[in-house]
C-alpha cells in the first residue's frame, strides 16, 4: 500500500471503467486491464488521491484489517428520526 497516503479509513466504491485505461493496482502493484471490472479506494472519501484495486486485493486488505471504513472508525451519528423516538421512547410516562 505505499502508494496510499497514510489515512484514518478509506471509502471503497466500485469503478465505472467507461474509458480504455490501464491501472496498476496498489495493492499487489499489477496491472487492472481496460475496462475490467475493479474498486476505487479514497483515502478518506478523498477523490483527488483515488486510487484503481483489484476487487480481490480491496477484499483481502479488508479481511486483514488494512482498509478500514469510514463507519468502523467513525460510526454515523442516529437520524434525527432515530433521537426523537429515543428521547420520546425514555421520557417518564406521564
């Protein structure tokens, strides 16, 4: 992963290869073919640092702790929907 910056969590979403390019995967450094179907990684949901992987490679990097999410560093705060019922639900009957 050295051509990743250092980075808290990572967005993984798939790619839409529409134009025939050839990317090196960071991960395990080979080559993506064009128009093959491959993950863009973001380091911290950045698109200008995006990156081309394997789905296999995001896969295992995943299983191994390497590729944190978003949601497991920083887990999203419940709807407004969600802390009203919460409120509404703890309140003392009245």
């Amino acid at each position: 992963m050295a051509e990743f910056r250092d980075a808290r969590w990572y967005a993984v979403r798939p790619a839409s290869n529409t134009k025939p390019s050839t990317y090196r995967c960071p991960l395990c450094g080979g080559l993506l073919p064009a128009l093959s179907e491959h993950l863009l990684v973001l380091p911290e949901g950045d698109p200008s640092q995006r990156r081309h992987a394997h789905k296999a490679c995001v896969l295992n990097a995943r299983r191994a702790g390497r590729l944190p999410l978003r949601e497991e560093v920083e887990p999203r705060r419940p709807g407004l929907l969600a802390r009203l019922r919460r409120r509404r639900g703890s309140g003392s009957p009245g």
